[in-house]
C-alpha cells in the first residue's frame, strides 16, 4: 500500500495478555460475540447503549458522548464493549510503543478509561504519562487500574471542557480517535465529480474546524507541546475527504510530518477495518523530506474482480481468453487436465482465466495496475502439486467447488478509488444516459450508464471519492438498466439534478 504501507503486527503474547487482563476478549466472528454480549449483559444495559448510540450521533453530540463513555466504564459493559475493539488496542499499541522511547513526558489526550496509558506507562517506566479525558468515571476506571497495575508513572485527570487551557509541558502528546470526534463529517469535497483533487478554501477549511472543534482542541495540545515535540494521532481519516481536511489543519499549524504516515489494519469480529493514518509531526521538520500525501490510499489487488460458472464463461469470451498472453497446463489427480491463462483486455484490464477438465469454470479480472500480480501468479502455478492446486482455487475463488453464480451478477464491480482509473480507460466508450446531481451541500453525484468495446457499463461517482464501475455483457444490460434507474431515483429523492451542459 501507498502513504507508509499498511502494516500488520505479528502476535505478541504480552501484549495479548496485557488486553486480556482487562478482562477483554478476542472474538473472530460477530454471533459468538453477541452470544456472549447478551449472556453477559443486562436488557437494561442494552437499551442504555442503544439509546446513547443514537443520542450521540457519532460523536457530535457532547453531552450524549460522555454520558456514552461514562456507561462503557462500567463493569462488565467494559469489558464487553471494548473486547470489539480488540485488534484495534493491539494494533494501535504495537505502533506506538516504540515511538515513545525518547519522551520524558507525554501527555495521552482522549485517553478513555486508560487501556492505551496504562500499557504505554507499564513498557516505559522512566516515562512520565498524564492520560486526560472528559469522562469522570473513565478517569475513576483509569485510576483504578493504574494503582492495581502499581504504575507511579502514570496520573488521570478529568478535562470537561475543551477550551479549558491545559497545564504542564510535553514532548510527546498522543491522541488516539479523540481530535476528530465527528465521525460523520464526510470533510471537504473534491472539486468535482471527475477528480479527487481538492482546491485550498481557507474559509471552508476554518469553518469545519470550528465546527468539528477541532480548532479547540489543536489549540489547547499545541499550547502545552514544547518547541520540538511530537504530536502522535490516529484519527478515522482514512476517507480522503477527512484526511485531507485533518493534515491541511495540521499544517496549517506549521506541524511537519516526521515520518510517513502508516494506515493501519486491524478486524472488528471478523470485520477487516482499515483506519488512519496514524500521524507523527513536530514544529520542527525531519531532515529528510516527509511530504502530505492528498492521493487515494491503494490496496494491492484492490481492483480484483472474481466471478464463475456461465458469467465466467461470457465475460472471458469477450475478453478475448482464446488469446492469451501467457498459458499454463497441468494435470490433477481428480479435477483432470486444467489450464491457466493470462491475457490484457484493450490496455484497461487484465484477467486471468482458469477452466479443469472437471467443469470448473473461473475468471479474476483486474486493472492493469495488477498485471505485475498476474504474471506473479502465472509463475507460481507452473509446477503446483494436486493439493496447491486446490489451494490456488480457494484462493482466487473461495468455495469453488459449488461453481456457480447468480447470472445477474455483474461481469466485473469495483466500489473502490482504483473503478476511477478503469472507467477512464475504457475504450470507444459512448455515453447512452447520465445525470449529475447536487445536494445542496457541496455533494455531487454523476450516474452514466453506456457502451464500450464489448461491454455495457455503469458508472457512479461522487465529489466524496465514491466510486463504482460495473461491466456486463450484452446479455446482462437489462440488469444494468434496471441499476441505473434505481440509482437515478435514489439521487433524485436526496438531490436536486443538474441539468447538463449544451
């Protein structure tokens, strides 16, 4: 990945044992753990959680925020609550320990009921920590826990209020998911539908900051960070349109990257959630050059498509798959005689094409980004004993031994930045209906559905980097019609359209 890579810590018994000790714990799929939600918590304590979910929308409305976190400090909700977030602590913990070796004071702002301090305090004992948050009885949890866990290195306060100044000096603050609270604020739009660029507004950028509060609270952190401190956060700003807004606020404030930014992956019972970045800057910039990154973050593989059975067959048929580039054969035990290809479709996609003599039938469509991935692969198969073989299938195809799809599927469907890239190279493409809409509020939404060499498409995107292509087959373009007017009616119902231009 782009922007740092994102890195996945290998397990670390300590620290697996750290979170446990909290009473947290690791679930890899949603019904064991609401099974265990439910034997452990009260109808009560249910409805309690629900009704302050919805009163704090998303993290915007103040009073119902910290009414939320002083109920998640109590035991058992705790406990359970926070074992969801399991990987997250683990993650986020992994990153940042060792980037707090040099401190002498560090400030945790946002610090909840203190699983991050405590365990940054317990790996730095000649550190000194003062974790702050505006719930009291998170802090009252944290007190606890750090005279439990016998941690003289570490102090809690309360901090109600964001404008109230701070005390002390530190050379190292931290904020873990507490700067950014308005978890739906989508950020600042891109210029149009076309690009994800965004222009510089100084008016539009001062006013979400006041109104997120960001403002406050920057200014409250860099009154009480020293000279050359360090700011470390790690806010939801994967959404481009969040984090572009969050690095122009911070240097706007004349803070410089020090180190390249590192998204961060960790699952949510089972959920793989990709968050971040996780931030490090100073008033004083590193000798080597960090630049802010405004570009899409980028999986490998990101724009992979898989599809079997009849859909399979026809969209390799129109990709050209009796003409591939590369070719591999082999034999298995049982499945019998079966071939893998490679080939490029018009210098917009590559797909690789896998067919056995036993009725299988798998196609894995890509951009040309991929196509160092495919001929990766080619070379990875030539020689696959009857077991890699099966392996390779599960891989690519999952439970592909069922074989088949629903044949309304699409032929190829990308949700992610990279559908922006294909859908430009699309070849002889020719718009047969489209329509543009605004909201009101900055948001525009274009929907087009048309022809390219061979393929019907859909495309949809909007000025908060959504994107969505979807190829099909002529067989499959009464589907495809059918899409786009749902799409159309959906934009209708939230937007007002834009007539196009002559």
């Amino acid at each position: 990945m782009e922007g740092g890579g994102n890195i996945r810590q290998e397990p670390d018994e300590t620290l697996v044992q750290y979170l446990k000790s909290w009473g947290l714990r690791k679930f890899h799929d949603e019904a064991s753990y609401y099974e265990w939600q439910r034997d452990t918590l009260s109808q009560q304590d249910l409805q309690d959680l629900h009704a302050l979910v919805e009163q704090r929308q998303g993290g915007e409305n103040e009073e119902a925020d910290v009414q939320f976190y002083d109920l998640l400090a109590q035991p058992p909700i705790l406990s359970v609550i926070y074992s969801q977030r399991f990987d997250y602590f683990f993650q986020i913990g992994s990153h940042i320990t060792p980037r707090l070796s040099s401190a002498d004071h560090v400030l945790d702002f946002g610090c909840g009921v203190g699983i991050l301090t405590c365990l940054f305090a317990q790996q730095h004992p000649k550190i000194q920590f003062v974790g702050i948050d505006r719930s009291t009885r998170s802090i009252t949890m944290a007190r606890v826990e750090a005279k439990k866990r016998q941690l003289p290195n570490v102090q809690f306060q309360v901090i109600q209020e964001a404008n109230i100044p701070l005390v002390g000096l530190y050379d190292c603050i931290l904020s873990t998911q507490a700067l950014l609270q308005s978890e739906r604020e989508p950020g600042l739009p891109s210029r149009n539908w076309r690009t994800f660029e965004r222009k510089w507004d100084s008016f539009q950028q001062e006013a979400l900051e006041t109104r997120t509060g960001l403002t406050m609270r920057l200014k409250a952190l860099l009154n009480v960070l020293t000279p050359a401190g360090r700011l470390l956060c790690f806010e939801k700003t994967w959404n481009l349109g969040r984090r572009i807004f969050f690095q122009r606020a911070l240097s706007g404030r004349k803070l410089f990257p020090i180190s390249e930014p590192i998204p961060c992956s960790y699952h949510e019972l089972g959920e793989m959630k990709i968050d971040g970045p996780l931030y490090e800057v100073s008033p004083v910039p590193a000798s080597r050059q960090v630049v802010w990154n405004e570009d899409p973050y980028r999986e490998d593989g990101e724009s992979l498509y898989r599809c079997v059975g009849t859909i399979a067959e026809r969209m390799a048929s129109e990709l050209g798959v009796g003409q591939p580039l590369e070719k591999v054969n082999g034999q298995h035990s049982t499945l019998g005689a079966w071939t893998v290809c490679f080939g490029v479709w018009e210098q917009a996609l590559v797909w690789s094409w896998c067919e056995t003599a036993a009725g299988f039938r798998g196609l894995m469509i890509g951009s040309e980004q991929e196509k160092n991935q495919f001929l990766h692969l080619i070379e990875q198969i030539r020689h696959l004993s009857d077991l890699a073989f099966e392996q390779f299938l599960e891989a690519c195809w999952g439970n592909w031994r069922e074989g088949t799809q629903d044949e309304s599927s699409p032929g190829y469907e990308n949700h992610l930045p990279s559908a922006q890239s294909i859908y430009e190279s699309l070849p002889c493409k020719v718009i047969q209906q489209e329509s543009t809409f605004n909201d009101g509020e900055g948001k525009q939404m274009h929907i087009e559905v048309g022809t390219t060499k061979t393929f019907r498409y859909l495309y949809r995107a909007n000025t908060f980097d959504q994107r969505q292509i979807v190829l099909m087959d002529e067989k499959g373009a009464d589907t495809l019609d059918a899409y786009f007017q749902e799409s159309l009616e959906e934009a209708r119902r939230s937007s007002q359209e834009i007539p196009p231009t002559v």
